[in-house]
C-alpha cells in the first residue's frame, strides 16, 4: 500500500472503502480495526499440510498493512516477511504483541518499501496479498507481478484480490485494473483452487456509492509433473 496522505481531511464517518480510494490509510486501519483474517489467506493456509516446527515455512505478506494477516500466519506457526508503504500501517502492526515477539525472535521481518521498490526474499510458500497488489501502478505492475511469480516455487501458493476493469475505480490512474481475461492470464502456470468474481453495486447503505469489480484467488503453482488445464 501506498503511503500518499489524503488531500483533504475527510468526514469521520466515511466507510473504508472511501479512505482506501484516497489513501488516507490511518483512516482505512481505524475503519477496519478488529476484522479477521482474509477470506482468502484462511482458504489457502488450510489447503496446506499443518506446519512442521522443524521446517518453518515462509509467507510473503505483501500490502500487510496492520497486521490482520500477519498474525494469523504468525498464529499457524509460519515464518512471515510482511511489507508495506504505510508507516501508520507498520507502527499497528509492531503494536500488536504477537508480531512484536516475532520480530524480536525472527519469526517475523517487516520490510518499509513501496510496490516499485519491492525485492522479494527467496524460500517462500505462500504469497499473501489481501487487496493491495491493485494499489501498484499501472506501469509498475507487470514487473511486480514477475517478481511474484518467480518467488512462489511449485507447490507454492499465491492468494489474494486483484480488481477487475469494471470497478468503479477504474479511472484512477494510479490503480491497476484488469480484465477478467487478464486475471486469469497471470495463473496459466496454477491450479485455481478458488477464482470468484465479484461485479456489483455497493449492497449496503453504509457502504456508500461504488460499483466493485475485483477477483478473489487462491492458486497453486504446478509442479512440472503436472499437467492440464487450471
């Protein structure tokens, strides 16, 4: 996530979405303070066998903001390298004991970088990215996504959001948007475990006007043995 304060103070009833549109990320972490781990992360770390103590698995958190689901992984015995922009994002993370035991212990290194910037450690298992990677630029995109991809080893999982073209946010240039063709284009190596497409009008009152267009993924990279579609 990036780390652009917002232009103007905003109303202090406004819903997330709304701060998440302007960056104004202190506001968006207030407005989501206390929800649980993503849909999708609980998806794909059940997928996986439990966690050995002996051979730790990592997890790249990418976009983690506050922690929601960096504890979880931390929770299930996994090793984390968590990122993000926001230094108020960071600052709610370390603030939560868990992770700031498991940074102490090594269980957890927290990385300041924007989306541009990124250079990923290599040994992942699984790569986390609950509704940030669309915050990358455009231009910037296709890079980060490689990178992504060359960090995640067969067997390896990738779960997250990506929003799709439709999506009311479509015209903010800063944002990346894609087709339902080119989500699926970036899994022709993958299993889909879980590929859900969401295009909808807002469907609560308190969610205030936008249209949402987004994919919710959890995929599996084939080992070479295999063979087939996704």
């Amino acid at each position: 996530m990036s780390s652009h304060p917002p232009s103007t103070p905003p109303p202090a009833n406004q819903p997330a979405h709304e701060a998440a549109q302007r960056r104004d990320w202190p506001a968006y972490f207030d407005r989501m303070r206390g929800k649980p781990p993503r849909d999708t992360l609980l998806g794909a770390l059940d997928a996986f066998p439990e966690t050995d103590p002996s051979n730790t698995p990592l997890a790249l958190d990418l976009g983690c903001g506050d922690g929601r689901d960096t504890s979880e992984l931390l929770a299930r015995g996994w090793r984390v390298w968590a990122q993000d922009a926001s230094d108020d994002g960071l600052r709610r993370l370390r603030a939560r004991p868990e992770c700031a035991a498991a940074e102490r212990d090594g269980r957890l290194t927290i990385a300041h970088a924007a989306f541009e910037d990124l250079q990923l450690p290599a040994g992942a298992t699984l790569v986390n990215a609950s509704f940030s990677l669309p915050f990358c630029p455009p231009a910037h995109f296709p890079a980060l996504w490689a990178k992504i991809d060359a960090a995640i080893p067969p067997g390896g999982r990738f779960c997250g959001q990506l929003f799709g073209d439709r999506d009311a946010w479509a015209i903010l240039e800063d944002r990346t948007h894609l087709a339902r063709s080119q989500a699926l284009a970036r899994f022709d190596q993958y299993v889909l475990e879980r590929f859900i497409e969401e295009d909808r009008p807002s469907s609560q009152q308190s969610e205030a006007h936008k249209h949402w267009h987004l994919f919710h993924i959890i995929a599996r990279k084939r080992p070479q043995t295999e063979q087939g579609p996704a």
